[in-house]
C-alpha cells in the first residue's frame, strides 16, 4: 500500500518495534474492549476500509441508516 511504501523510503522514526508493541498494547487495552462492547449492544456495524472511496462512503450512509 501507499502508506507503508511511504513509510519504508521515509524511514520513519516512530515506526520502530517498540512504537509497534506500545499501539498494539493501547489497542487491547482501550480500543478493543470498546469494539466488544459496541458489537455486543448491537451498535457496532464494520466497514471494509479497503474498498474505493465512494464505496466506504456508501457503506457509511447504510450503516447510519439502521
């Protein structure tokens, strides 16, 4: 993808291991729980991120739509 690509010939500095291991740490202390939270109430509607703009776009308006 882009960003990575972007981020190889940038050499950015906060993409080192241990940058890595505190996002994945902060993922499944504060932003994974919430996800399981909303999926159980039923208020959680996923969308594929990786599809063309106007396809994001639409997926959003029916998700808002329910």
């Amino acid at each position: 993808s882009n960003s990575s690509e972007r981020a190889v010939l940038e050499n950015r500095a906060d993409d080192n291991p241990e940058t890595v291991q505190k996002r994945l740490a902060v993922y499944e202390e504060s932003t994974k729980p919430l996800i399981d939270y909303y999926r159980n109430s039923g208020l959680y509607e996923e969308i594929n991120g990786l599809q063309d703009v106007d396809a994001v776009f639409a997926d959003i308006i029916k998700a808002l739509e329910k």
